[in-house]
C-alpha cells in the first residue's frame, strides 16, 4: 500500500511510519517542523520530507490511506485535499485497532505512570519469549521502534486520554476496546482540553465503558477518584496497592510471599506500576516468580527517572514529570532513595497546563523534599503557546523555589549549588521540555574532571 503521514514528525507517527515501511508499504509524509530524534531516524530510512511545510498537490488519488496526526489543524490543506478526494482517513489509534482487531488487547491507562507501566509489561513478555506487537510512549531499550506491527496474537497499548486528530476530538484511548487494562490512577491534567476535574474524569469513566464486555481490570485502589469510577463498574476487576519493597545503601529490594527480588527502579510509584505490570502479566500466564524474576534487568525507560551520571560525589537523574502528581512523586522517590544526599531539584513549566495561572495552585509543595529548589520560566515557551506569562513572585511561592528565565542562568545556578553542598549531590531534572537546551554534560564533565 501507499500510505501518506500528515504530521509525520510526532513521536508514534514516525516511529510508525518507519514500521510500515518495514512492512513493505511505500510510506511519504509532511510536517511544518520536525525535531530530532524523529528528524535524524525517517533521515536515515529516506523518509523525512525534502521540504518542511503542507504540500496538497502531493495528496492524489494512488494514496491508499492516510494517516492523521494530532499536530496537523483542521484547517490543514493536505487533510482538505484528502477529503475532497475521498481518501480513506484515519488517526493512528484508529489505525492500530484496525490492525489489532483480532488480537486480544491490552491497554494501559492513567494519568501517570501508564509509560513506565507499559515497559514492564514489555520488558517481561520479552525475557519469557511472549510474541506481542506494542504502542509504547518512549524508546526502551532492547526495542528498535517505539510500535510494532505483525501478526502476533497479543498487543500491548499505552492508552493516552489527550485528543486524537482534528478530525476526532475524543480520548485516543477509547478506540481500543480493550480485553484487559489498567487505571493507575487519576490525576487531573490537559486542562486545555478538560477544563474541570469532572470532565476529566469522565474520560476515564468512558475508557472502562470503551471496554469488552468480558474484559478485566486491573486498577489503582490507592486514588481516591478511581476508587469512585470504579464504584460502578461491573467489570471483572483486580484493585492493587503496591510492591512492599526496602531499600539500603541505594538498592531497592521487591518482597513477595517471603522471597526477595533486587531491582533496577525505585521510588513507591513505580513499586505501584510494577505491582500493575504483574497482574497483567499473571493474566497473560506469568507467574509472580516470573516476573519478579525478569524485572530485576528492568532498568526504566526513557526520562522516567533515568540515570544520566553516577559518580560518589555526583548523581543525575532526569524525568519527564510536569503534572503536580507526577512532580510529587518523582521528588519523593528519589529523595527517599537517596537520604543522606543534597537533593537538587530544577523543574521547567513547559506544558500547558503547568503554565497556566488558575493551575498552578495546585503544584504547591510538590518539590518540598527538596534541599534546593530551581524553576525555569522560559518566555518562549509561554509565546509559543499563546499565554501571559506568569508572575515570578507566584512560581517562587508555590514551588518555594528560584526562578530562572533562561538554560543558561540556570545551568549556572545548579553548577554552584553542586559545588557548594558540603557532601554528595544528586542532581533531578524534571520536564517534558528541553530546558532551553540547557547544557546538562556540563555539569557531568565538571563531576568527572573534579
């Protein structure tokens, strides 16, 4: 087939571009800006498109289907013109359902955590020789692409609640009916789309009515406002807590039926998102053993508390967290982890809830943990997405933090407060942005040439 990507650039588009076109199908696309590392990989296959911008006059009738992504507005000429001629369209949810149709499916779904979750589940059908085709939101190691496509009877789906194209202004979850899934929990966020709790929540409550009649849940006991969806449910359903879990000498150690299992991870979240993971797993035929067994080589994935540099003196760790749950937890867990370091936390307002004004209230004390504080407050970024810019007396009250305007005052400010502490540091950088390009290696390279 020919199938043509209008917003090529996105994260799963491309990652699915490039799978179809090791499929055999003779796959084009287009985008108005494209960013490494999707810049550099469809670069590499002959895929990125010799010029940035909308071409219509490419859209013609030899192009089997299109496939729509949720950067492309709905007044994007390539999309008119594909209309206009008729053209099967679809988003790329859609597109995997209608691959996965008959398969049995496995989504995972909430408002953190689901990434990390979805990877461990991976990681250990992959260690006991499962076959599986997957959607994943990060690249993980060991896996080439971030989407696989072939004729196993098993998918795993990471189930995003954000919007699906401009032709689809619903949850991309709700197009995968899924036979088995998991809620990790519910915490209010995307308030551009959702602008109260309540409608937020309802997507939620739509995603377990989205399901198969004989499906099973696995879910999150611990939240509050899952515990009250799920009140209704009818479901099949298996609630969990968490791994109980210790750690000495920075090492986590899992416990289950009085047998221990080193780990990778660490932090109460992720001990949440592997007990998740495990349930999922002993539903596909995987006995706990198994699994706890496999997931001690689960390093994590991709900014979801990665180790960037490890040293006696110096830990860095970087996170994609930016919703107040997330911010929270991720501080938490690596201030628990780490006691008896200096905690330096920098966080960037990137995304549009965190940049709003009637949001931020609620990050008030996420970073508390903390032994130092740092937040970036980019101009740019507020430009970019059309919003006044907040005031720096209010970011610093709530998050009880420095303000900074720019990667390089910042990087500045994190060299000196390294320097400074009395005794060893780790370092947690925390955004779904690029901190102004903030050049991080600096502040290893110092570690290493001290």
């Amino acid at each position: 087939m020919r199938i043509h990507f209008i917003a090529i650039g996105g994260a799963v588009m491309h990652n699915l571009a490039l799978e179809l076109q090791q499929l055999g199908h003779r796959v084009s696309g287009s985008d108005d800006e494209i960013f490494d590392p999707a810049r550099s990989r469809l670069e590499r296959a002959g895929l990125l498109p010799d010029s940035l911008g909308w071409h219509p006059e490419r859209i013609t009738t030899n192009i089997d289907q299109v496939i729509l992504g949720m950067h492309a507005r709905s007044d994007n000429p390539e999309l008119a013109r594909a209309k206009d001629l008729g053209l099967p369209i679809f988003s790329f949810p859609e597109y995997l359902y209608e691959h996965s149709k008959n398969k049995k499916r496995v989504v995972v779904a909430g408002s953190h955590g689901k990434t990390s979750t979805t990877a461990m589940i991976m990681h250990v059908l992959r260690h006991q020789g499962m076959d599986f085709d997957y959607l994943v939101g990060s690249q993980l190691e060991g896996f080439e692409r971030m989407v696989r496509m072939s004729n196993a009877p098993l998918v795993i789906l990471e189930g995003d609640e954000y919007l699906t194209s401009a032709l689809d202004p619903t949850p991309k979850f709700l197009h995968y009916h899924p036979h088995l899934a998991v809620i990790t929990g519910i915490s209010w966020d995307h308030i551009n789309v959702f602008p109260t709790r309540e409608l937020y929540d309802e997507q939620f409550r739509k995603f377990i009515g989205s399901m198969e009649p004989d499906a099973t849940l696995v879910w999150y006991e611990g939240d509050p406002a899952l515990r009250e969806i799920m009140q209704g449910c009818n479901l099949r359903n298996l609630p969990y807590q968490g791994i109980a879990a210790r750690v000495e000498d920075g090492r986590t150690t899992a416990s289950f039926e009085e047998r221990d299992y080193p780990l990778s991870i660490f932090g109460a979240h992720n001990m949440q998102n592997l007990n998740a993971a495990m349930l999922v797993c002993r539903e596909l035929g995987i006995s706990e053993h198994e699994f706890l067994t496999a997931i001690g080589s689960f390093t994590g994935t991709a900014k979801r508390l990665e180790c960037m540099h490890q040293s006696a003196v110096l830990n860095v760790y970087r996170d994609f967290a930016h919703a107040p749950s997330k911010l929270k937890a991720t501080v938490q867990a690596v201030r628990q982890q780490f006691p008896d370091r200096q905690l330096i936390a920098a966080y960037e307002l990137h995304t549009f809830s965190s940049l709003s004004k009637d949001f931020l209230p609620d990050y008030r004390g996420c970073m508390d943990d903390a032994d130092v504080r740092m937040v970036l407050l980019d101009p740019h970024v507020f430009a970019l997405k059309r919003l006044p810019v907040l005031e720096d007396k209010d970011v610093a009250e709530t998050f009880s933090a420095r303000v900074f305007h720019d990667g390089n005052n910042l990087s500045s400010a994190l060299r000196d407060a390294i320097q400074l502490s009395g005794k060893p540091v780790v370092l947690l950088l925390m955004s779904s942005g690029k901190f102004d390009d903030m050049d991080i290696a600096v502040l290893i390279e110092n570690d290493s040439n001290s």
